[in-house]
C-alpha cells in the first residue's frame, strides 16, 4: 500500500479511502466489521463516513453509519490510532437534521459532538463540509444556467464562511477535531476560505472530496490544479459511478439489491444514453486488455495526476478485495491511451 500526505496536514494517508455510506441500509453492522478488519490487513488507514449517512439518506437511517463505526471502534480501542478518520456535517436541505439549518459555527459544535458520541471517540482526523449552503455544480447541477452566478451574493456568503471556519477553528481548539475540509465544493470555495484563512489566521482547509470518474471528469484541470499548487488533497468519490462503471446495469439491467434499487434524493440522472454507451465502450476495452471493468476504472482514477486517495466502497467481500485489487497493478500507457480516445467521444455522459 502506498501512502501520501493528506494535503498541508501532517497525516499520512493510504491511497485507497474506505467508503461506508452503504453500512446501516445494505450492510449491517456484522458486514461492516468484516470490511473494516479486511481494509486494515491490506494496509487501509483511510476511513470516510457523514452523518447522513447511511445513503439514500432517511431519517431512519441518519447517524447509522457513524454509529456502526462507533461499535467496532469500541471493540477495537487499540484500532483507533491506527486509522485516519473522516466524517462530514450535513449541509441544509432535511428536516430532520437540525431543522434544515445551513451549516454555522453553531451548527459544527452540535454536529461534531453528535458524531463523537456515535463514533464512540474523542476526535476525528479529518472534519468535512459535505456540502456548501449554497447550491454547487454537483449532483447533475454542472450543465451551463443551472445555477444564476449572476444573482449569487457573494458578500453575504462570504460572511458565513467565516463564521463557519470559526467554529471549525473553536473544535480544533478544542481537541474535537484535527483537520478539515470541503466536500462538492468549487475552485471559488476553496478560494474564499483560503483567503479567510490566511486573514484571520484561522486553520486552512486539507481536502476536498467530489465526485470524479471515467463518466464525470469536470474537476481535470481546473479545481484539481488548484489543489495542486495549495496543497489540498483531491479525494474522487464515486470513482464508479455508482456501480454504472462495473457495467452491471447495462441493457436495461438492475440487479436485485443493488444502490439503483434505492430512492435517489437526486434521481438516477448519471442514467443516460450517453452513459451506457460510454460503459460499453469501457467494458469493451477492459475485456480486450483482459481486466475486469471495475478494475479499469479505478486504476484509471488513481493514475490521474493530483489524485491523493480514492474514496471506494462495497456491498459485499468479493466486490471489495477486487476494487482494492485494481490499485495493485497500474494500466499500460496503452489502455491509458485507449481510455483517452473514449473520453474524447464521449466527454461529459451525463
């Protein structure tokens, strides 16, 4: 297992994360463990979870992710300092979250101690905004006019994101949390919190976590450059496409149990033509080079330059040691080059 630096932190981090949105709806705690004690003999220090979770997100299964850690955190108390731990605040948009509150410096106090109770520990590693209160170009929100920059007021968010880095500041003052960073965020975001950062000399953002895979490469170059040249690390999430990538829902197919069985709060919108034409070709071109369409993918996303870690995650045991397995073997220059002659035919699927 190779490590890297967890942006300007301190932290050394394994180049593959553990998701676990899927822990507390299509996993239970029992398959949770066994995921964990496996990530851990293969070298996985890096262990990602929200309070949203589990996902789709339910006000049944909130904080149920969270708190599956916490169980096998107490049965391991020893497990503790050997992972890096990541969690995230919920931004507004559920009723059953803190009354649909935006994210505040009042609100991380609440949240933070929330996720420590059911964590069953007294910190996490890395603390992240899961979303910004304002709308972002995530979540199918990327196409041109979807959102009025034009009518945005930057002032007035300019004045929450301070507050809201105050309050970070105040739990890491306060041993609650280490470090923190954003998540389906954008270039102008990082940069409003840099600068706020240096101003009012409070702690600089590590990370930023957003969607990134074969389908949906919007962040290369521009967001990603920018966490280059400031020293933040670039964690992809969903480097699948939610399952689209292994090729499992082609034709029409959706396998029993499956995420897309699920209510998306979203929608199935990365389910387009484009998409599945754009799999196909994929599938095609892992079958020719004999490795299998999950492989492909993943090792693809994790050659991308700037890349720090790829947030992965698994319903089952033969599903996780493959996507693990692709880290192990880096494609040709060949496949990588094959790889780019389909993104240019088809470069933003869905």
């Amino acid at each position: 297992m190779q490590y890297v630096r967890l942006g300007s932190s301190p932290l050394e981090v394994s180049r593959i994360c553990l998701g676990s949105m899927t822990w507390g709806l299509q996993n239970n705690q029992q398959d949770a463990n066994e995921q964990l004690d496996y990530a851990q003999t293969q070298g996985i220090n890096f262990i990602d979870t929200a309070e949203l979770y589990a996902v789709p997100p339910s006000k049944e299964t909130y904080g149920k992710t969270e708190t599956i850690i916490g169980n096998w955190l107490k049965a391991n108390p020893s497990r503790r300092k050997e992972i890096v731990l990541a969690s995230k605040i919920a931004g507004p948009g559920f009723s059953y979250i803190r009354d649909n509150s935006e994210i505040s410096s009042k609100t991380i106090t609440e949240a933070v101690d929330a996720s420590l109770k059911r964590l069953q520990t007294d910190y996490i590693d890395l603390y992240q905004l899961h979303w910004p209160n304002y709308t972002s170009p995530h979540f199918g929100n990327h196409w041109p006019n979807n959102i009025d920059y034009t009518s945005f007021n930057a002032e007035q968010q300019t004045e929450k994101m301070l507050d809201i880095l105050q309050g970070l500041s105040n739990c890491i003052t306060a041993g609650k949390i280490r470090h923190w960073g954003l998540s389906d965020d954008t270039p102008w975001g990082i940069n409003q919190y840099l600068r706020l950062s240096e101003q009012h000399n409070l702690p600089r953002l590590v990370s930023i976590q957003n969607e990134f895979s074969l389908l949906h490469t919007k962040d290369w170059p521009y967001l990603i450059e920018n966490c280059v040249h400031e020293d933040i690390a670039y964690l992809p999430w969903s480097p699948l496409a939610t399952g689209l990538l292994t090729g499992k829902y082609l034709n029409g197919n959706i396998p029993e149990g499956s995420r897309w069985t699920f209510i998306q709060r979203n929608g199935l919108f990365r389910d387009t033509p484009n998409s599945h034409k754009t799999v196909q070709a994929f599938v095609d071109l892992a079958k020719q080079h004999n490795i299998s369409p999950a492989s492909l993918a993943l090792a693809w996303v994790d050659q991308v330059n700037g890349v720090t870690s790829t947030i992965i995650g698994a319903t089952s045991m033969p599903q996780l040691k493959e996507n693990i397995h692709a880290f192990k073997t880096p494609l040709s220059d060949e496949v990588i080059n094959d790889i780019g002659d389909i993104l240019k035919q088809y470069p933003s699927p869905f």
